[in-house]
C-alpha cells in the first residue's frame, strides 16, 4: 500500500494478486444473491479487475477513486455496491451519478436498470438537449438514481419546484477528468455545496490530472485508489497502423481501406462536425451504409444514430471526438483516424474503442503531410513505434474517379442543406435536421451511383 503523496487525506493503492482475481465471483465480493443473478443474467460470469478492486471497499463503506476508463465495467463497480446499499436501506433520491456526456448518462441508466430490474430500481436521466419539463416531472417522482450531466441538473436543483439533493447517500463522478476538461468544475462546485456532507463518494477518472486531484480533495474521505491499467497503455489485442499520405487523397484511401475491410464494424473518427457530415455523405454516395454521430446534431438524433450502429443496421459510424469516449458500442472492430487526433490522450481514447473485452481489433491512423509531429507525439506516449498498414496503391488509386465525384455530391448535399437549415431557422427558429437532408438526399444521389457503377 502506498501513499498518495499529494494531499491531505492519504489514499491506498491495491496491489491484488493476478492468481486471487482470477477465481473471484460476485458473491465472493460481497454482493447479495439477487444482485448476482442480475449479473448472471447481463451474461456477465466473473467480476472484471475494476469492480474486484473496488465492489469489496465500496461495500465497506469507502469513498473510492477508480482509475479506470470506459470498457473496463467501471459502471458495474459503482452501480453494484449503490445497489447493494438501497436494498439494504431502500430510499427515494439515494444516489446520483454525474457524467460528462448525454450518451454516457443513457448508457449508465441502462446499466443500472438492467441490474436493478428486478427490484425495482427507477432511474432518471437528467441531461441537456432534452424536454426540460418531462425531466421534472421524473423528478418530481423521486427516482432511486439520478443520472446527470452538472450543467442541466444545477438548472433543475435551482428551477425545479420540491426537487433538492439533501437526503443524497451516494455520490459518483464519473469520468471526472473530462467533467472538468468540459469547464464543468463551478457547476460541480455548486452541487457539492447541495449535498450532504456525510455520504459516500465514488470518483471515477481515465487519467488523474490536477484538477481531479483537487476535486478528490474537496469531495473525498479517506479514500481508496483503485487503478486497473497503467497509464496510457493500449492493449495486447489491438493492432495499431499507420498511413503515410497526402492529405488530398484521404478520402479515396479511407474508401479504400473500408472495401478492403468489409464486413467489420468500423469507426471513423474526424475533427470536426462538418467533416463528419460531409464524409458521412460521402459514404453513402458511394453505397456504404454509414452515420454520422457529432454535437451538432440533436440528442435524439445522436442518440438514433447510435443506436443504429449498436444493431448493427449501419456497419460505419462517424464520429467527432464527442463520441471518442464514454460511448459502449461493444462490436468495433476497426477504428479509423481519418482526421488525427489533436490531443494525443485523445489517440488512445479513440481507440479504445475496439479489442474490447478480449476481442481483437484494428486502429488506423492517417498521417498527412501535416500530421507528421503530432503522429510522433502519439507514438511517443502509447511508446512504441507503429507499422505502416499495407496498401495497393494502385488500386488505391483506380477509385479516385468514383470518389471524386461522390465528392462532388456530397459538397452540393452539404451546401443545400446549410441553405435549408438557414431556411428553417429564420422560419421556425430551429436549427436541427441533420440527418434528415442525408437521408432525403442520399437516396438521390445513392441510386444514381449504384446504376453508374453497378454498386
Ligand atoms: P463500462 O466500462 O462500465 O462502460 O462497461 C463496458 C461493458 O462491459 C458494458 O457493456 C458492460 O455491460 C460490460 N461489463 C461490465 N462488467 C462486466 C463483467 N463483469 N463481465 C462481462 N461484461 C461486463
């Protein structure tokens, strides 16, 4: 056990033998019978490292830093010992977890439903983008957990009539580096001062950066760290290449890999929403059944997107960084980097995205003439130096043709439905139709290059 150097309150860290984890179940930990069923009927057969680290000192009653990301079943390790506590003292507004992210709060619901569905366990997600109104009438029925992101829940804590936090017993943050990289820290502020003192407090963070750490200071007693992977490393599993090209022929080597690589899941992360729409069209100009996921879409349609991709009715989800992390779309079986990432902590995330829970997967970076320094940045911090991914060039290049005139389509897709939101703004004052000029447009354009090229 060592000390947290850097504060007040020390803190613990578990070294637990590889050989002990492996033989644990749920029940070894602690967990109570129905608990473990729930487990068993989520298909989940033993505890992963994070929750045998952290369910035990949780269900003794420690606040708890995980240092763990998303993948590792660290919503498990918090959502288990909570509900855990409310069957042994059931109460109305019992704990509240904070997120960063709309689509990571819907997916730490669903875990929790799905593990408390047969007690009856009522969550509501309190998030932005959504009906305000119908958020406060889920309040106002006193759910077990609340799920929120800080900015929307400060708005009902001080607008919401009868709602308030001061009976809370647990308290998580969840992904708490990047709750505070999202500028997050006055609204958290203003919720710790809300709620009780005397709880339990679980923080959960990818990477423990300073702000974290002070977060940990202010909200945590005593607690215990909990760490399951050193920093920065990406696994055994994943196959990591890199494409060496120039940066006006990005477009026809990604449709070239995606030929290559048919029959994966794929996603292909760019950096901005606008190239994420337009590659998005692209795509589908050329037959290829994708989506774009970015934050200038609409919750519900983010929310669709991703949920089309999670069926599996559409094998390429495009996506900004927005959706790089917290998001548990377990079937990736190739991560793109079409656009490299800027910050390098954002490499890993990405492609964290695939080789899963023991699964195998692929990560392709593209490295423009632009791209060389922040490629060797990365290199640097994963610390290893990557291959280049096999191409034929040649074939690579007989698409250039098909690919620029997919272009072509998708640059008047794009312009026409900037020209139709523009419309619709001064008209209604609304300003989201994202994918509806995509869907409308694409069939268009679609069959005309299906009959062209017999796609
Ligand atoms: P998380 O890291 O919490 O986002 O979880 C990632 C995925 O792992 C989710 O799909 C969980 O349902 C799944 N999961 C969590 N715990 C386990 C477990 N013990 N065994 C198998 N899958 C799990």
């Amino acid at each position: 056990m060592a000390a947290d150097e850097s504060h007040d309150s020390p803190t613990e860290t578990l070294e637990t033998a590889a050989e002990e984890e492996e033989a644990k179940t749920f029940k070894d930990l602690g967990v109570t019978d129905v608990l473990c069923e729930a487990c068993d009927q989520l298909g989940w057969a033993k505890p992963t490292k994070i929750q045998i680290e952290a369910i035990p000192l949780a269900l003794q009653g420690r606040d708890i830093i995980g240092l763990a990301e998303t993948g590792s079943g660290k919503t498990g390790a918090f959502a288990l010992p909570i509900l855990n506590a409310l069957l042994e003292t059931p109460q109305r507004l019992f704990a509240l977890v904070l997120t960063p992210t709309r689509e990571l709060a819907f997916q730490i619901s669903e875990q929790f439903e799905a593990l408390g569905s047969s007690i009856g366990v009522q969550c509501a997600v309190i998030v932005g983008g959504i009906d305000s109104m119908s958020q406060s009438l889920a309040l106002a029925k006193k759910p077990h957990i609340v799920i929120a992101t800080p900015g929307r829940l400060i708005d009902h804590l001080e607008n919401t009539k009868g709602f308030n936090l001061r009976a809370l017993k647990y308290l998580v943050m969840d992904e708490a580096d990047r709750i505070l990289n999202m500028d997050f820290e006055t609204e958290v502020d203003k919720i710790l001062k809300v709620i009780p003192r005397d709880r339990k407090t679980f923080l959960f963070s990818a990477t423990m950066t300073k702000k974290v750490q002070k977060l940990q200071r202010a909200a945590l007693k005593n607690p215990v760290r909990c760490a399951v992977s050193s920093k920065y490393q990406t696994v055994e599993k994943l196959q990591q290449y890199y494409l060496f090209i120039p940066s006006k022929f990005k477009d026809t080597y990604l449709v070239y890999i995606l030929n290559e690589l048919a029959g994966n899941s794929f996603m292909v992360f760019c950096s901005t929403c606008n190239n994420t729409q337009r590659t998005a069209l692209l795509l589908r100009n050329l037959g290829f059944t994708a989506i774009p996921l970015h934050g200038q879409m609409s919750q519900s349609k983010r929310l669709g997107s991703l949920n089309k991709f999670k069926a599996k009715a559409r094998s390429i989800l495009l996506a900004t960084d927005v959706a790089s992390r917290g998001l548990d779309i377990p079937h990736v079986d190739v991560v793109v980097n079409f656009d490299i990432p800027t910050h390098s902590k954002d490499y890993i995330h990405r492609v964290g995205r695939t080789a899963r829970a023991g699964r195998s997967g692929k990560a392709i970076t593209f490295v423009t003439q632009y791209d060389v320094e922040l490629f060797q940045r990365i290199e640097h911090l994963i610390g290893k130096k990557l291959p280049v991914f096999p191409t034929q060039d040649e074939e690579v290049m007989m698409l250039t043709e098909r690919v620029s005139e997919a272009q072509r389509f998708a640059r008047m897709e794009l312009r026409e439905h900037g020209e139709k939101k523009k419309r619709k703004r001064e008209d209604t004052g609304d300003d989201d139709d994202t994918e509806g000029a995509i869907g409308v447009r694409n069939k268009v354009a679609g069959g005309k290059m299906k009959k062209r090229k017999g796609r």
